[in-house]
C-alpha cells in the first residue's frame, strides 16, 4: 500500500492556533497523529508533491525513508497550441502587456494565499507593470476577492473549466508555487 500525502494532516489544525497555544493544541491532537502515524508506518511507500511532503510523512510514520517514498510532482496534460480566448481574457481586465502571474489552485491556508495578496500590494505600490491571476476558490476565496477589489494589479476569475485554465496558463509568464 502506497499512501500519497496530498495534505499535512493533522499538523494543518496546529497553524489555527496562536503559538502560545500549540503545545497545548497538539496534546488535544495527539489521537490524529498517532492514526495518521500509524497509517505512514504501515505503508510500504509514502509520495507527496514535494520532498517537504515526503519528508514530513517520514517522520510522523518513525520509520526511515525507503525506496518507495518519494516525490510526484502535481502534472498536467500538455497545452494545446491553439490561441487563447483573448475576448474572454480582456472581459476578465487581463493585460498581456504585463508580466503575469497565475496561481492556480486552492485558495486553503497552507497555500500561503496571504503571501500572495501581500506581494500583489507591494507590486502594486511599486508601480511595477505585473498583473497577478487568481484561478481557483477555497476557504481564503473572501480574502482573495476583496483583495481583488482593491487592487488593479490583482485579477480574481474564480475557478476555471479547463479549457479557460489553458487560456490564461497559455499568456502567463510566472506560475507561484507557494504552499508549505
């Protein structure tokens, strides 16, 4: 049995809590850990999207890395060649002219949403001719919209169908990887 860690469950529940409080968050938790590290330990292999994700699942499961642990990095089908929808693209306010930025995916606290939305500010106080795209909507998706609303460089167009995906992926120059 191969476990893919898709999430760092139960240690996401730690990040709700003050610092003062972990400690305390943890024993209250413990329950979790012990099931999740006794589901890594019994695994014959653990993957993740990244060596952070593997790393992490090595340590809660107390056993050493194996040959069946590793990274699967997160892919996709190749784009199509074809134009992108530039019509829908300028009814979205996006400007090509610009460098652009596309994070696409969950909007969920361990994709450090707010570290984006800080950027899009400091760019946009720079006057810096970058736009940054937000394709996707989760728990922070309020924050992002209001964001959005404040902001001309920020662009919010809610979760995308895939073939509005390749559009905006098509024109994008920079893809964020910001989770932990």
């Amino acid at each position: 049995m191969v476990v893919d860690v898709r999430d760092l469950w139960p240690d996401v529940y730690l990040g709700l809590f003050p610092t003062w409080l972990k400690p305390l968050a943890r024993r209250f938790l413990e329950p979790m850990f012990k099931r999740a590290g006794t589901v890594l330990s019994l695994a014959d292999g653990r993957v993740g999207v990244s060596q952070s994700y593997v790393d992490w699942a090595v340590r809660l499961s107390g056993r050493a890395q194996g040959p069946e642990d590793r990274v699967i990095h997160l892919g996709a089908e190749p784009l199509t060649t074809d134009e992108a929808d530039n019509h829908w693209l300028q009814r979205q306010a996006i400007d090509p002219s610009k460098v652009l930025v596309c994070f696409t995916g969950q909007f969920e606290p361990n994709y450090e949403i707010g570290m984006i939305l800080e950027a899009a500010s400091s760019i946009e106080r720079l006057g810096l001719p970058v736009q940054i795209i937000m394709a996707g909507k989760g728990r922070e998706t309020a924050a992002v919209d209001r964001a959005a609303h404040q902001s001309e460089t920020l662009v919010h167009v809610g979760w995308l169908d895939k073939d509005r995906l390749s559009d905006v992926l098509k024109i994008s120059d920079i893809g964020p990887v910001s989770y932990t």
